[in-house]
C-alpha cells in the first residue's frame, strides 16, 4: 500500500509568550514566520499576550510596528504582568515567578486559541506553550533557539517525546547536536537558519551618512555575547573610518554612550533604536557590516543566526564576521565575508581595514552574500517547515494586494 499523500495545511495557530510589538529580534522572527505562512495561502493566527509596553511601543500595533500587511490574524490574550515586579524581588526568585507564569498562561494561551481559532497545525517557540500542546493532543511544531538547562531541559525532554509532535525546528547544526548531547532527541528534526525579506532592501535609501564616510556598522542589541565591546575598540584602531552602532535597549545605550563620553574613542556613535523600516537603509548606507559575536559564549558563537546577517546580506554590503562555529554555517571566509578572530579587536580592525582599502574585493564578497541570500526568504523556510511537519500549502505564493484586510 502507497503511503498518503501530504494533506494541504489550511490553517496554523501561533503562539507566542511574547511582548509584541517589541525592538527585541524575537518579536521580528515571530511575525515574519506568521506573515510567510499567509503568503503560503495558509490562514494564521498569532496569539499573543497583553503585557506592559515601555514608551511609544504603547500606542503600536504588530502590522504598524512592522510595516506588515494583514496577511494573518492576531488575537491579544488577557494575561497578568509580572514583568513590571521584576525589580522588587531577588534575580532567583523572579526568575521561578516567571517559569511558573509561564506554565500557567500556556495552559491558558492555549485555551484560548483552540477556542477561538481551531487549526490544523500549532506553532510556538516556548516549551511551556509546547507542553499545554501536547497535553491537549494537539498537534504542533516546536522552534527552539537556544540549548536548554535545567527546568527548561527537563521540560523540553518531556515535551519531544510527544506523540502530537510533529517537527523541531532548531536554528543550526551546532545548536542540533547540542540537544542531542542533552538528552532531547526527536524523531523529525530540521535545521532552519533565519531567513530575510528581500523587498525590504529594494529602494531603500544609501545616503543616510554619505557626508561622513567610511562607515562600518553594526546592527543589533548591545548584550556582551554580541561583541560590541571589540567593535568598539577596533573603531579605536580604525581612525578615520565612522563606526556606527544601531539598536539596543535604552539602558544599553545610555551605558555605552557614557563610557564613549569619557573614554572614546571619538569616531564611535551608538544611535539607539531604530524601527524595522528604518534598518534597511542604515545597512546599505554602510561601507561595511560588522557582526563581532563573542567567542566566549555559546550562545552566539554556537547556536545563534542572526536575523542581521541575512538582513546584511540582503543589503548588498561586504560583511566582516568573527570566525565562530554558528557564522560559518552560512558564511565562507573570502567567498561571502571576510572573517577574523573573534574577541580580538585587533583582527576586527585589519579585517574591515581590509575590505575597505580592496574595492575589488568588496564587491566581490557582497555580490557573492546577495545572491547566496536570495533562497533565504521567509517564505520559502516557511514552506519547508510546513513540508517537513507532513503538510504542504494550500496553495501558491500569494500577492501582497491580495491582502487588504485581517484574514479573519
């Protein structure tokens, strides 16, 4: 007897313990992942839950916030805050509020989903949601980003052990065979990188800092395993070259701006937040990319792909990398980037001194990420994912006009 054919996926839920909107990478990943699967023809809702927003982010909507089209639902879902008692309580005991806040709005995030929109297929990043999933005996796909410990681990081994799991979705080879050595083995496994939208960087703008060249940026947030600290004494290293550092929390920003207050080096600004539309014309108004993961921590030299990198590919600029596990699964020194040695801000000077000062070179490595890039859409990962959980889409690439209004 042949085996069945893959059913066409109809409808996905999403769920998401997440603040949304937010400047953060995850709410970025989130609503792309959503807004793809609509254009695979599939009706999406995105449930989300109603948390506290910091400044202007208070009066945003997703669509807005990310210049989106209505290309899926999203359904806020009541929820009691605790985020804002943070910093009334020791780090270990928030830390237990907060994984049992997150095991109980699961429970109900989930309630709430099969309630008011029953689908097919669920999706989550959240181990906690996968488990509400999986005790429903619903079946799910589960994204993971980052190598568990702890309670997390126990619960993600639970959780893949499920019979209503469908597909893991990890984001590198390295972050794989990290979960295999834990202990979290599954049965259908897939390795997705992030992914970019291409659209995004056709007409951007390139003159954002055309009286103040060279210019060599770094776009992201501001926590150590990013590296900021070696861009910024390379930029010590760098003289005349304008280093510029965009995104970050407002604390984050405030620190860094201090310490280039009393310490320098002068040629280094860090220009704070800026909204997804802006991005793509802070890239390709750079001379050069910068992405200086740290060495040092797992995380990102390990397990990360950075939504950036695609987005620095999509730009058409000569990317300089630091040399670490996670980066060269996509990147290959002197094809697509040039890479160096990562916490050594020395290396990271010579290296964007480099491509600077070898236009032939320059060319050559953006020329060569671009059209690497041109097969990592949202899109098309959407498609695989779908393919891989035993689906297919209900139907073609849909137009974006065909999205004038909210899918349900």
């Amino acid at each position: 007897m042949s085996a069945a054919l893959p059913q066409p996926l109809k409808c996905l839920a999403y769920i998401a313990n997440a603040r949304l909107p937010t400047e953060k990478a995850h709410g970025l990943q989130i609503v792309r992942m959503c807004d793809a699967f609509g254009r695979l023809g599939i009706d999406v809702t995105l449930f989300h839950p109603v948390r506290h927003q910091p400044g202007k982010l208070g009066v945003r909507e997703v669509y807005d916030y990310y210049s989106l089209d209505q290309t899926f639902a999203v359904v806020k879902v009541p929820n009691i805050d605790v985020v804002p008692i943070e910093r009334f309580l020791p780090p270990t005991t928030f830390l237990g509020v907060l994984f049992v806040h997150g095991w109980l709005w699961a429970r109900y995030g989930v309630g709430v989903a099969v309630r008011t929109a029953p689908a097919e297929l669920y999706m989550t990043r959240d181990p906690a949601v996968a488990a509400a999933l999986a005790g429903r005996g619903l079946p799910f796909v589960l994204e993971v980003h980052k190598a568990p410990e702890r309670r997390s681990l126990v619960l993600l081994r639970r959780v893949v052990q499920s019979p209503h799991l469908r597909l893991l979705v990890v984001m590198t080879e390295q972050l794989r065979q990290a979960l295999l050595e834990r202990g979290v083995v599954a049965p259908n496994v897939i390795v997705e990188h992030d992914a970019v939208d291409p659209k995004r960087f056709t007409g951007a703008p390139t003159d954002e800092w055309e009286s103040q060249k060279p210019v060599a940026v770094y776009a992201g947030h501001l926590f150590p395993e990013k590296g900021v600290g070696t861009f910024v004494e390379a930029g010590r290293l760098l003289g005349n070259v304008r280093v510029k550092v965009v995104g970050g929390m407002p604390q984050h920003v405030r620190e860094w701006r201090e310490r280039i207050e009393i310490d320098g080096p002068p040629n280094v600004e860090f220009l704070g937040h800026r909204d997804p539309d802006r991005v793509p014309s802070c890239l390709k108004a750079a001379d050069v990319l910068v992405v200086p993961n740290s060495g040092q921590h797992a995380h990102s030299s390990l397990y990360t792909s950075p939504m950036k990198l695609f987005e620095y590919m999509a730009a058409g600029r000569p990317i300089v990398a630091c040399d670490v596990p996670a980066l060269r699964e996509v990147l290959r020194h002197g094809e697509n980037a040039w890479l160096v040695a990562p916490d050594d801000p020395r290396s990271l000077a010579e290296g964007i001194r480099t491509v600077l000062d070898d236009q032939a070179l320059a060319a050559r490595l953006a020329e060569r990420a671009a059209s690497d890039v041109r097969a990592r859409t949202w899109e098309a990962r959407a498609a695989r994912i779908v393919s891989a959980a035993g689906f297919t889409p209900e139907a073609g690439l849909i137009s974006p006009e065909t999205f004038s209004g909210q899918r349900r």
